[in-house]
C-alpha cells in the first residue's frame, strides 16, 4: 500500500529519513476530548473494544488531532485470554479482572488456542478494515499483541499486581505447565498477528509489560524464547519488541530484524552501545515529562532525538497517561516534527 507519510515505515526499514517519526503508545485515550465523549455513551472499556466502527473512529482520533506519524488500533492485550476461553472485565480506576484464573492442568488444557481461537476475534479485524479505510492511506496502522510472559501472568493473577507473586510462583512450582501455556499463548498471538496484518496493518508491536519482574534467568527461559519465535513467524512485517524493564537482555531482544522499544530508566549513549548504531530503537521519553512545561518538553525532546540518532521512533518510554495535559502532549509531537537531522 501506499502511504501519504510513509516515515514510520522506512525508519523501521533502516532507510534514510530527514526526521523522526513520532506516534504515542495509548495515543488513542482518555487525553483527547473526542475519546472521551464517545466513552460517556457507552457502558464501559470493552464495548468499545468490541464495536468496530467506534474503535476505528478512536484509533483515527489523534492522526487528525495530534498529527502523529502513525496509528495504533485501539484494542486491548487481554481479547487473547478472552478468545482462549479465559473472559476478563475492565473495572474503572481499577483494570482488568478475571473472573476464572488458571491454576491447574486441568484449567489449561480447557482452553482453545491457535487458529481457532483466533478465529474468535473478528471484531478486531473489522475495526482494522474500518481503520483503514478510514485512514485512506494517510498514514501505517499499529497492530499489537501482549507477550505470551504477560498475558499469562494475567491468566495466572487474575488482575494487575505490584508483584505478580503468584504469576512468578507458578514458573517456580509448575515450570512444565507454564512453559505448555506460554506455548499455547504463543500459537494463538501468531495467528491473532497474521490475521492482523492480512487486515490491514502494517507493522505490529509485541508488548511485554511485566517483563521488568522476571529475573533473567526467568526471562531468558520463560520469556525471551516466545518472544523470538513470534517475531520470527511475523515475515515480511515489521515487529517492534517492547520488553519492558529487560534491560539485562537487550543484547538479545535486538539480536534480529526488530525494532525495539526502549523505556525511560535507560541511558540512551549505553543503549546504543550495546545494541549498535543500526537497530531501531523506539521511545524513552519519561512519560511524566509531559507534565513539565512546554520548554522543558522541547528542550528534553530534543537531546533524547540527537542522543538516539537516525535509527530511532520517537515515543514515550510507557503509554502516555490519561491526564497529561493535551497541549504539552502538541508541543511533544510537533519538537519531533520540527526536528531535522544533519546531512553533514
């Protein structure tokens, strides 16, 4: 497909740019006037998820507000338990909570997964068409999944934790039942990202949110390997790893042709010398900084884009937070778009 801003894409294809692309992770949120009006008539988080053409409306939202480089579908991490037989509920000011967690082979071994399970998602790949019709080429769409590590320390906690002890001590105590699941989360999150990209997206970003927790001999065991295995069965689409918290195993996640997300507790001069000048990094903003004022913000912006160099997508280090006010979220975008880099 052809793209009116097609920056996003070549940077992730290591071609030469005259500047950044820049897109927000939860871009698509509570920030924007837009998204809130349209959360006001409905009955909560997952309706929306679900209802294609709201979705889509949502995920357009801050191409025409905000100007970003790119779009991200507004959906959710956890559909993937959902369409495995494992349905959650999004409790306001609280998050996520599953009714029925898995705590024994038996609870395993009830639950889809694969093609079948992703079968059970066609209200994402509608919102996907829907998007990109709606987009009409004017920039790529984001398609993303969550980690098989974190989805299923979901599936094991049954809500969000400080700690995810029981997730963790489900590795320790049931080490052969949680690589079997992980393998299962897997299979169903390569097929959820095909049927994804044959809907429209043109890149897709693996989100390992809890990665932080693990030690890494955990990581390199129970998370590293699931990683790598999807982003090799993705051929011919770009993939950004966004290990959260990893940051003893960087080395690895940029050992391919990924594209890696990077937070904001990293230095960027020691990330760059250990994963190399040519891997594409994305993010590292403090996302708190857009609290700052508008001169810090550009002063800020700045330094990390020259600090990163060419090979690199200008985002926060985490999703931008609801209350950021929208203005500094403007002059965020906008230092990036002004941005040039040298040709000398």
């Amino acid at each position: 497909m052809q793209y009116q801003n097609d920056l996003f894409l070549r940077t992730l294809n290591k071609e030469a740019v005259e500047r950044p692309p820049v897109w927000l992770m939860r871009q698509a949120g509570r920030i924007l006037p837009q998204y809130r009006a349209i959360r006001t008539k409905l009955s909560g988080f997952v309706e929306l998820v679900q209802t294609p053409q709201l979705a889509a409306e949502v995920t357009i939202q801050p191409v025409d507000e905000l100007g970003v480089d790119a779009a991200i579908i507004f959906s959710d991490i956890l559909v993937i338990p959902e369409a495995m037989g494992l349905p959650y509920e999004l409790i306001e000011k609280k998050g996520p909570f599953f009714p029925n967690t898995i705590k024994t082979a038996t609870d395993v071994n009830k639950l889809i997964e694969g093609q079948n399970a992703a079968e059970q998602l066609d209200y994402v790949y509608d919102a996907i068409e829907a998007t990109v019709k709606g987009l009409d080429g004017r920039v790529p769409l984001i398609g993303f999944a969550g980690a098989p590590w974190t989805i299923l320390s979901y599936m094991i906690e049954g809500q969000g934790s400080k700690t995810f002890s029981k997730a963790k001590a489900f590795l320790y105590k049931e080490p052969v039942l949680a690589h079997q699941l992980l393998e299962m989360i897997t299979n169903t999150t390569i097929a959820y990202l095909k049927a994804k990209i044959r809907a429209g997206v043109a890149a897709v970003q693996v989100f390992d949110s809890w990665a932080g927790i693990l030690s890494p001999a955990q990581f390199q065991s129970f998370a590293l390997p699931y990683l790598r295995r999807i982003e090799q069965a993705i051929e011919g689409t770009p993939v950004i790893l966004f290990a959260r918290g990893a940051h003893h195993s960087l080395k690895e996640l940029a050992n391919g042709n990924n594209a890696l997300g990077i937070d904001w507790t990293l230095n960027r001069t020691n990330v760059r010398q250990t994963v190399g000048s040519e891997v594409v990094l994305q993010g590292n903003l403090d996302p708190c900084f857009l609290y700052s004022n508008e001169e810090s913000i550009r002063i800020e912006t700045t330094n990390m884009l020259n600090e990163l160099g060419p090979r690199h997508i200008a985002n926060l280090g985490h999703g931008v937070y609801p209350d950021t006010p929208l203005q500094n979220v403007k002059t965020f975008v906008n230092t990036v778009k002004d941005f040039r880099y040298s040709t000398n």
